[in-house]
C-alpha cells in the first residue's frame, strides 16, 4: 500500500479547465462554487453572457478577486445567440469560441449543458483537441423532461395569440418550436460553416437532457438526477454524481464568506420570518388531466394561503420574494403581476415585497420559514442544503402540474390541502413542529464530493480509454 500512496504523490496531473456557464443566477447559486475549488489549483478560463455585468456585478466583482480565484487566468463575456440579431450574435459567439479553443487549448471543458450553442460549438471544437469534455448540473431537475415539456407547452399555448382559437394557437406553438430547433440547431450553425447538430435532444423542444450529445461524461448532484437523466435517455456510462456545492465542505465556506445575507442576517432585528418564494406564472395546469387553473383561481388560492400565514403567526414578518424572470417581462405582464403582488400585500402591514432582482439565499439566510408555491422552485432546494435546519414548505393545494416535485424529499414538507396548510402553521406558532431528518445516503462508486476529485478522475479515465 505504501508504493501505491508514494506513487500517487509523484503524480503531476494539472489539466487547463475552460469553464462556462450561461445562467447568471444559476452561476451565483451553484456554479461559482465548483469554479471556485477548481481555480485553486488548477489554471482556468471562464467563459460567460456579456450581460453578467448589468444582471450581478457583485458576482463580477467577485470574479475578478485573485484572492477567491488564484489561479483564473481569462474572463471572456460573450453576447448569447437569442433575441434580437441572432445571425450577427451566433457569428460573433462562434469565432470568439474557436479563438478562445485554438489559443487557449483547454484539457477539460466545463459546461452547464451540452444542448445550447454555446455548449454545441465548444464540445464540437473540444473533441478536435482531445479535450475532455463534461456538463455540470446548474440547477434543481422539477421532474422528468417530458412534464416540463408538457408545462411549457400548454402555457405558451394559452399565454400566446390569444385573439386566435385555441386549436390554432396549438398548431402555431408547435411550428413555432420545429422553426426554433432547426434555426438553432440546423441553420446558424450552417451559416458559419459549422455541420448541423444532430441528435435527439433539444433545448428548444425540450426533448431529452445534458449529455446526450458531445458530452465524455455529465454529472449530476444526486441519485434522484442520475435516474431522471437516465429516464431521459442519457447513457449511464456518461453519468456521475458530484455533490451540489453547498454539500461539499470547502465550497460551502465560500459561500458563507463571501454571501452578503451573512451580514444581512447580522443586522436585522430578531422577529421571527416566514419567506414566501412568488413565481412568474399567474395560471397553472392540473396534474391529471392538464386542464387549465385560470388565474383568477390561482389569485384566490395564493391570497388564502398569504391571509392564513399572515392570521396564523402573526408574530412573524412575511416577505413575498418574487422570481427574478419577473423584472424581464413586459410591461404588460409585470403590470398585471404587480396588482397581484399589492393585493397580497394588502393583506397585512407585516407582509413585505421585495425586488425580484435580490438574491433567494439572502432571504433564505435570514427566514425561519420558507415556503414554495407552483411551480416549483430552485430556491427550496436550495434552501434545503443551504439551511438544512430550517423549516421548508411546498405547497400544492390545487395539485398542479411540476406541483409536486418536492414530494418525495423528506425534509421538505408536502402540503397537498388546506387543512394541512392550517395545522402546520399552528404546529410552527407552537413550536411544537419536527422536522424530518433524511436517511443517510449509501454513496455509488460513481460519486465524487470534489469537483478536483472528479476532475481528476474523468481526465485520466479519459486518457486511459
């Protein structure tokens, strides 16, 4: 045994990473971290939306700290092919990839997915290098794709055209998509003499899931998501698990130092809060027969759920934390959420709204209690490995489709009804309420709780095969 140790010391393994990522919410709440324990050791690019500067500098500011990140060599922000000038975009984005690859020439390369463009283009030029290429899971998986799929559809088809007859509007979406994939996938890659992307995922039609195109591998954060990839038809050799961020001890410190909800935790007063996660969708579908829950229903259901809240503890303060897609609707949308919003804020002097634009994890550091309403959101997720201790509630009173991911996650409390609504508040203003603790995972030989670890792995797996 001691020849073997002695051996791995000697082992010099320092890979280039070109990391990437798209979201820059989901970069703040989970991918900074894996960056964060690669860049310690490790020469890293980053690659990344131009807009990250408008939607967080504080993020941007924390990249470019050589403290955090010693050894992060590039930052390039690029303007993403959607919306707008998509020819000029995709061009743009397709030459500065190439230049990033030939001048860079990374030994992995790090994505989100490997089903947008930008993910396409750089595992296309990746293989040509022999670079190892692997997709990182950015955010909480609601379901299997096909009910995701499902949920888009219908409301795009009942939030789109409306003038038109609803068997219209569905043909309309559906050829709105088909145009998309083959835009996206088939003619701008051809306008920049690029071959068309084939393969039977798509982000466009929501079909399949990372890693089933020019991912080596893909990685996920637990056994829940390996087996919704596999249902998804992504091939289990290319499939490991590594932790989320907020479980891996190293990162989790980062996180804690350099989130500012610590020192906003610091200096609120002591009341007790109830944090209520608000989405954008002002309708919603039923899960067995997907008929449609109009939105004044939907409006009815969520000032019931406020007026209990705000009548049961009422020694608590309750902040409404609305989903930050809602600063990027129209104006017409936003004007109709706003209504909704001050109708909710009527309810109650202690009941506060707040801008979608502040981050989930500074409202999840300081709440007592925080609770998801359809669909379902990231936030309780990561709510749950961020303040594990806390008390965390999915509502799903109306039974709604993507309503009820969070049921078979024991340490978040289901509540299907309103009757259970009630009881379970009285338990909270009581104190009498337990959480349940989860059960001890058993770890597969295929989980890693390193991102290094990982890393390292598939790299030399990747050199040996």
């Amino acid at each position: 045994m001691s020849k073997i140790r002695s051996k791995k010391k000697k082992e010099n393994i320092s890979p280039k990473v070109l990391f990437c990522f798209e979201n820059p919410r989901l970069f703040r709440t989970t991918l900074i971290g894996y960056l964060y324990e690669l860049a310690q050791v490790w020469p890293v690019a980053v690659i990344g939306p131009a807009h990250l500067g408008k939607a967080d500098a504080e993020t941007k500011e924390l990249l470019y700290d050589k403290k955090r990140f010693p050894k992060l060599e590039e930052i390039n922000l690029i303007k993403m092919p959607y919306w707008g000038s998509v020819f000029e975009k995709n061009s743009n984005l397709h030459r500065k990839l190439k230049n990033i690859i030939t001048r860079y020439r990374p030994d992995i390369i790090i994505a989100p997915t490997d089903m947008s463009l930008m993910g396409l283009y750089l595992m296309r030029f990746g293989k040509k290098i022999g670079a190892v290429n692997l997709t990182l899971q950015s955010g909480f998986k609601m379901g299997e794709t096909k009910d995701f799929a499902n949920y888009s559809y219908l409301m795009n088809v009942r939030s789109k055209w409306t003038y038109l007859p609803l068997p219209i509007r569905a043909l309309l979406v559906k050829l709105r998509r088909y145009f998309g994939h083959f835009l996206y996938y088939w003619i701008l890659p051809l306008t920049v003499g690029e071959k068309p992307f084939w393969g039977k995922s798509s982000s466009i039609l929501i079909k399949g899931s990372s890693g089933m195109r020019d991912a080596d591998y893909s990685a996920v954060f637990s056994k829940r998501d390996y087996d919704l990839a596999v249902k998804d038809g992504v091939p289990k050799e290319k499939l490991y698990i590594l932790d989320h961020p907020l479980q891996i001890k190293k990162i989790r410190s980062f996180f804690r130092k350099v989130i500012s909800s610590q020192n906003y935790q610091k200096s609120r007063k002591k009341a007790k809060v109830f944090t209520l996660m608000f989405p954008t969708e002002k309708t919603g579908f039923k899960k067995d027969s997907l008929s449609l829950i109009p939105k004044e229903k939907v409006q009815e259901s969520r000032l019931r759920i406020i007026d209990s809240i705000a009548k049961t503890l009422k020694d608590y303060e309750l902040f409404i934390k609305p989903h930050p897609a809602i600063a990027a609707l129209p104006e017409v949308e936003k004007k109709e959420i706003d209504q909704s919003l001050r109708n909710i804020q009527a309810i109650s002097e202690k009941v506060k709204v707040v801008s979608p634009l502040e981050p989930a994890d500074k409202y999840i550091e300081m709440s007592d209690v925080i609770i998801g309403i359809p669909p379902a959101s990231t936030a309780l997720y990561t709510a749950l490995l961020q303040c594990p201790r806390k008390i965390i509630l999915s509502l799903d009173l109306e039974k709604e489709l993507l309503g009820d991911s969070y049921k078979d996650f024991e340490e978040i409390e289901y509540i299907d009804n309103q009757k259970n609504l009630e009881e379970t508040l009285k338990l909270i203003r009581s104190g009498k309420y337990n959480k349940k603790n989860s059960k001890k995972m058993v770890k597969s030989p295929k989980s890693f709780t390193s991102t290094v670890d990982l890393v390292k792995y598939l790299y030399k797996k990747h050199k040996v095969d």
